[in-house]
C-alpha cells in the first residue's frame, strides 16, 4: 500500500511539475510571486493560526485518550513532529509523535489511540466542511466535490466502527473526539481562507462563488493528501488534486502557481512550527510528579516508622 501511495505521489508530482513548466517560467513564477508577496505572508499569518487549533485537536484527544501528562508538553511534542511528514512514507510525524510521547509517560496504546482518533476527526471534518461549502455554492458544471466528500466522510465512518469494535468506546474519548472535529473545522476554515487570499491575489478575481469552490477544492485536496501514506505531506498529490478540482474556473497558471505558493507557505509554517517547539519549556508529565511526589512521602514516612519501631524496642528493652 505504502509503495502504490509513493508511486501515486511521484505520478502526481511529475504530472503538476509538467502542467507548471507549461503554463509558467520559473522567471515568470518567481516574478508573479514576489509580486504578491503581501498575499504571501497572509497565507502564512493564517496557517500558523491553524497551528493553534492543530494542536489544541491533540491535546484534548490526547487527554480524553487517558495521557497523564501536560499540556504544554503534549503540545511541545506535536510542534516538534510534524516536520516529520516530510520523510517518506507520509507516517513520519506519527511515528515521531509517539516516540516523543513517550519520555512523558505516555504508553504507545494512549498515543496511538489518540493519533486514530486524530485522523478519525481530520477527515469527517474536512469532509463536512467540503460538503457544507459546496452546498452554500452555486451549481456548476462538472462539480465533484460531493462525490468526493461523500466518498471520503463514508470511508472515515467506516473506519471509526472498525475502531470502536476492537476499543472499548469511553464517554470521554467520544467527547474529546467532538471537541477535535470543532478544532479541526477551524483548521479548514483557516486553510481555506488562506488559499483563497493567495489565488484572489494572483487572478484578482475575489467572488463569492469562486471562493467557495477554492475552499472546497482546498480541503478536499488536502484530504486527499492526507489520505495517501506514500507521499511526504502530500507532495504532488495535493498539487494536482487543487489544480484539478478547479480546472476551468481559474486561469491554470493562477492556479499552479497559488499551489506551488501555497506549498512554500505550509512549509515555512511547519518550519517555524518546529523552532518554537524546541523553544517550549515543558515540565515533568503529570505521572512522573506523581510518582515522585508518593516517593517522597513514602520516603518521608520512612523515619517515622523508624523512630516508633525504636520507641517501641526501646519499651521492651526497659521492661
């Protein structure tokens, strides 16, 4: 599966690297984008704001999946793995995430459980945020927007009902997964409007309709990338899926190129995203202050024992 995914990743990028050779020079593109650099560093502005409900997602999942630990050290742990979906294999991060979950006292069946929990939440999110835009949208077209998003909220249902079987499905893994889906609907709103100010920008074009299809078009793109276990971050397939899902209501150089800046934007977020987690200052995990603190007293209550074990030989000494 990993290697259909790599070889779809591959296929996707070569095919968006042709479409861009195309339609654009790289002179043009680097022209055209330091043209827009404003729209730039909005879209960047926005997609560090979705870093806050990303990993409020976590934290509260993370919690309701029973990690007796903090939340700054859950949330350090999350800034600091994501840059590992740049590895092959498009698992890096949640490999990483559990390794660094667990020098806080987080057993992997915690970790996994809330990672599952995690995708579980990303893709009904992304698809019922798909489904609700493109309802608000004018029909159009050639539209496969609710196909997809149908196709990808019926295969995450699915997964969850597989899940629930083998887990036993506690009140609070459920509600801290309701909390999850609200935080993630957050991440696509952002996402959204941070694609939308980049491919505004770059056509001049900012219509309502239009807006909706590219915040339809950008989730489900992403959800698609996700999806995909071969390609680091979505590399290709998020491309040519946007470009694709919007062929015909941009001009394709706009669109290319709102991609390609969009990629550079989510790669420069992940960047920063990784600094200010080395940069977090975390405490010791909730258990290891437990365990040290009934040390402690157990420790302190030692010479108390001590001395009525002493009192007492004493006693019998005497008598």
């Amino acid at each position: 599966m990993r290697l259909i995914g790599v070889a779809a990743g591959l296929v996707a990028l070569g095919a968006f690297v042709y479409t861009f050779s195309r339609v654009l020079s790289v002179r043009e593109a680097i022209e055209m984008l330091r043209l827009h650099k404003s729209a730039i560093c909005l879209a960047l502005v926005l997609y560090l704001t979705a870093y806050v409900p990303m990993t409020a997602g976590w934290v509260i999942l993370a919690k309701g999946c029973g990690a007796h630990t903090t939340n700054r050290s859950l949330a350090r742990v999350y800034l600091v793995s994501q840059i590992g979906k740049y590895l092959p294999g498009n698992v890096g991060h949640f490999l990483g995430r559990v390794f660094l979950v667990r020098q806080h006292g987080v057993s992997i069946e915690v970790a996994g459980a809330a990672i599952t929990y995690e995708i579980i939440g990303s893709l009904a999110s992304g698809a019922l945020f798909a489904m609700l835009v493109e309802f608000l949208s004018p029909p159009g077209p050639g539209n496969a927007v609710i196909p997809l998003a149908a196709a990808a909220l019926a295969s995450v249902l699915l997964i969850a009902l597989l899940f629930l079987r083998r887990e036993t499905a506690r009140l609070h893994a459920l509600n801290a997964l309701a909390a999850a889906v609200v935080c993630y609907f957050l991440v696509c709103f952002l996402m959204a409007g941070a694609n939308i100010a980049l491919l505004g920008a770059i056509s001049g074009n900012y219509s309502e309709a239009l807006a909706l299809r590219t915040a339809g078009a950008v989730v489900l793109s992403s959800l698609l990338g996700f999806m995909v276990p071969g390609a680091p971050a979505g590399l290709g397939i998020r491309e040519m899926s946007f470009y694709a899902l919007l062929a015909g209501s941009y001009p394709a150089s706009d669109v290319v190129l709102a991609a390609a800046a969009m990629r550079l934007v989510t790669t420069a977020g992940d960047g920063i995203a990784w600094l200010v987690g080395l940069t977090v200052q975390t405490r010791e995990a909730d258990v290891d202050c437990d365990s040290s603190t009934s040390t402690s007293r157990s420790q302190a209550a030692t010479p108390v024992r001590s001395k009525k074990k002493k009192s007492a030989n004493d006693v019998l000494s005497r008598s």
